[in-house]
C-alpha cells in the first residue's frame, strides 16, 4: 500500500472506567480500516483491556438479562481491530506490559497480545511515522 | 513551522488544567507553528456559547483550527449551529490523517 502507515498508541486506563478508552479504540479502528500497521503499548491498567476472562452480566436495576443487556467487552475490541487490520492488509502488535500484568495479574489474554516492556515502547515509537500516549488524568 | 495536533478530552469546569493547554496551544501558534486543537469527549462541551467558553473562542479567532469530535457532539446533543465561531465540528478521522501527516501530537 502506497500510503500505507505505522501507529503507535500507549494506552493506560483500565477498561470500563473512562470515555478514553472507547476514543482510543475509535482511534485504532480508523487506522485498523485503513490498514495501517498499528502497534499498542498497553501500560498499567490498561494491560486488561484485552483479558480473557471478561464477561458480560445481566442489569437487575434495569431488567435485562445477559443478552438483552449486551455489555460490550473491551477484549472483544481487541479481537475486532486485529481482524480488522489483518482484513485489510496491516497489522496490529499489542504489547502488555509484563510487570503490570504480573502486578494485577491480567496474564490471560485473547489472541494477538504478546508480553513485553517499556523498551518495546520505545522500540514501537523509534519505528513508527507517528506516537500518541493517551496518558491517565 | 511545525504542525502540532493538540488533543483535548476535558471539560475545563472538571479540570482547572484545560486552561492551560489552551495557553500552550495559543503559545504554539503566537511562535509561528500551525495549530490544531481537536475538542472530545467532555472536552467538547465548551465549544457551546457558556462561561467557560471565551479562551476557546479567542484561540479560534486567532490562528488555531479548532475542531470537534462530531460524535462527541452528538453523544451529548450538541448541534453543530450551536458551536462557537470559528469551531468547527469535524470526524475522528481526522486526528488520524494528522497522526498519520506526521504532526505533533499532545493528548489532555
């Protein structure tokens, strides 16, 4: 791809806490549709954006049951962008921290998610045309 | 020149730091580099007519693009004829073309 490019996003917040994280997967959608090579350094919470073990729940208060509820799951995301990437011919590299992982225990992940340090940050932002750290408040 | 990308996701009545950023993003442009501001999340909530709402219409009057996430926008029911002179709103999209044209990019 002529114009094609390479990302690089650091994302801290942990799922289900802030609004950032929902514009920081929009983020990495748009670049995963255009088949940019994108690479994700998750750091602290964010290391459990892409964890197996999340599961969506029913809503009492309001109701609904599991289905009807339809929780959306931030692993989920992780999934999508990296088929949506492969789809149209880029790629994403998730790198987890590995000391925030072992701190918070979030080592299982869905596939595509591959342990690693700051270095590989600094590795990830060296090669790419571009970084953005959507840091914590 | 460089071309700086400056992201702004909070509502200055929740962080007192909204303001500053503004100062850095009027700095950047007073030196002579074109400035983009780009509004989201709650940080879009100023680019109505309110009292938090002058250093941003003075920003765009002067030499900073000032654009809005239209879907933050529209999250919050905010129409596009009730923006601020100057404020334009504009897709996500476009923080990538700028990511991607190689320009300086702060989050806040």
């Amino acid at each position: 791809m002529k114009d094609k490019k390479t990302l690089t996003f650091m994302l801290m917040d942990a799922p289900f806490e802030n609004a950032r994280t929902t514009t920081a997967m929009r983020l990495i959608d748009i670049a995963a549709r255009r088949g940019y090579d994108i690479n994700v350094f998750a750091y602290e919470g964010a290391v459990y954006l892409p964890f197996a073990a999340q599961k969506q729940h029913a809503n009492a208060v309001h109701g609904h049951d599991v289905v009807q509820e339809d929780h959306p799951l931030p692993r989920e995301w992780v999934e999508a962008v990296v088929q949506e990437a492969a789809k149209n011919g880029g790629r994403v590299d998730w790198v987890n921290c590995g000391l925030c992982v072992d701190e918070r225990g979030a080592v299982d992940t869905v596939a595509g998610v591959r342990r690693g340090s700051p270095a590989d940050f600094w590795k990830m932002a060296t090669s790419s045309d571009n970084t953005l750290v959507i840091a914590t408040k | 020149m460089t071309d700086y990308l400056m992201i702004e996701s909070r509502d200055p009545f929740d962080s007192g730091d909204v303001a500053n950023f503004l100062v850095l993003a009027e700095g950047l442009s007073k030196a002579g580099n074109r400035v983009t501001l780009f509004l989201v999340q709650n940080g879009v909530l100023p680019a109505r007519h309110g009292v938090r709402s002058a250093q941003l219409a003075a920003l765009a009057g002067n030499g900073v693009e000032v654009l809005a996430d239209s879907f933050s926008l529209q999250e919050r029911g905010i129409s596009a004829n009730r923006l601020l002179p100057g404020v334009k709103a504009a897709p996500l999209e476009t923080v990538v073309d700028r990511l991607a044209g190689g320009c300086k990019a702060l989050w806040h």
